[in-house]
C-alpha cells in the first residue's frame, strides 16, 4: 500500500488539471451512509424498499412516508468534512484541481471549501415549493411536521435532489463532463461505478491518468493507471496538496 501511495502522490505531483469524481463512500468517514455497502441504506429494512422510497413517483403518491425515510437516513446537516473533502479543497487551493464531479448531495465538498463543484444529483440544503418555487433551506424540512409546505402558498416542498425516474440538471451535466474531458488526471473515489447516467461521464476522459480509489471493485477497474481498494483514512492523510 505504500508504494501505491507513493504512485498516487507522484501522479498528483505531476499534474496540472485534476479532478475528482466522488460518490457515498468519500462520507463515510464523516459519518454519512452509503447505498450499496452492507451497512448501507440499501439493506436498511423499511415498509418499501429504499430504491423504491426515493423514487419520484413515490415521492408523488406518499410524500409522508417519503420525508420518514429522507428526514431519517438522507438529511444529515451535522455532518462535517473529513481529510478526503479537505484534500481536494487544498489542491483546488494551489490551482491543481479544476472541479470536483459528485454524486453526493450532503453539500461536503463545498463545506470543506471546494468552489467548483458539479453536484450531479442535487443537494439537501437546497429545497423548493412545487406550487410557487420559493426557496427553504434544509433546517427548515427538518423542523416540520411530517410534510413541510410553503409557507406562503400552502404548496409541497420538494428537496433539490434528483430522484430515481427524474433526469439529470443538463447545465450541471455539462460543466462535468467539460471538466472531466479538460483534466489530465481523473481521481475516481467511493464510488461503485454502476448509477447511469453519472457513472457513464468516466468514459469521457481522455487524460494521462486514470485513478480509482474504492473498498470493493468496479466495471472500470481494467481501465485504471493506479487502483487502491482501501479506506479512504489509509491514504489522504498521508498525501500532500502541493
């Protein structure tokens, strides 16, 4: 594990355009569950299957069992960045890293201070009125009573996240997939690589090096300059941003 640790500090070292495509398992550290892992949310026991829970159209048709699910396992506000987060921050500091492409929406990234960040499935601090647009911040879902409505129209507040059955934000799609295909280095981390359209964006690099960093394999595992299959806590702190 050294020497790959070694390989990735020089890798880093040597770039000039980075960036970073992150999913569950890069918060994991910061106490956040991920989806498919056997403590994840997936294999939680619930009256639906989780899948089925955040999809749009249950969202739809039992918006009160929906915020019972995303009020307890989804909404985590006192969640604080861990070194992974930070490290991308120090490196967009310095100029190397020019975006991070997430899959996750606790808002992390940007609390660690990381400006360029494509958010392709939403966020939890961002929460919307279906009837007017009126914006709500997240402590506002979390205060309310089973459903939260707007307070000036009555209507249902949805989270600005992308469920299962809605597509993606096609601006944010593409300043992620202009990103990845300007990078010289694309660092790949907990993720799984199996959620379309996201996973899909990898293929559009076309750079020197391909790093995957995850606890369990992925489809584009042959494809990877470095692969380290290890916690996140065994690498980042012993790299350097510089």
């Amino acid at each position: 594990m050294t020497d790959k640790i070694e390989q990735l500090q020089k890798i880093i070292d040597t770039s000039e355009r980075i960036v970073f495509f992150t999913g569950a398992g890069v918060s994991t550290d910061s106490g956040i569950p991920d989806f498919r892992s056997q403590d994840g949310l997936y294999n939680l026991q619930y009256r639906y299957p989780p899948e089925q829970i955040i999809s749009h159209s249950f969202f739809v048709h039992d918006p009160k069992e929906f915020y019972r699910f995303y009020k307890d396992k989804m909404l985590v506000l006192d969640a604080q960045p861990n070194r992974t987060h930070t490290f991308m921050a120090d490196l967009e500091k310095i100029g190397k890293c020019i975006g991070v492409v997430t899959q996750n929406i606790d808002g992390l990234h940007q609390k660690a201070g990381s400006k360029k960040v494509y958010e392709l499935h939403g966020s939890i601090l961002r929460n919307y009125c279906t009837g007017c647009g009126k914006f709500f911040d997240a402590e506002y879902i979390r205060d309310a009573d089973d459903i939260p409505f707007c307070d000036s129209c009555g209507g249902m507040i949805k989270p600005d996240v992308v469920l299962y059955e809605e597509g993606l934000d096609q601006s944010v799609m593409y300043g992620a997939l202009n990103a990845i295909t300007s990078a010289d280095t694309l660092i790949v981390l907990g993720t799984s690589l199996v959620v379309y359209p996201a996973a899909g964006m990898v293929r559009y690099f076309k750079g020197n090096k391909l790093v995957l960093i995850n606890r369990s394999a992925t489809p584009y595992d042959d494809y990877a300059d470095l692969l380290i299959q290890d916690s996140f806590s065994n690498v980042f702190p012993k790299l350097i941003a510089r």
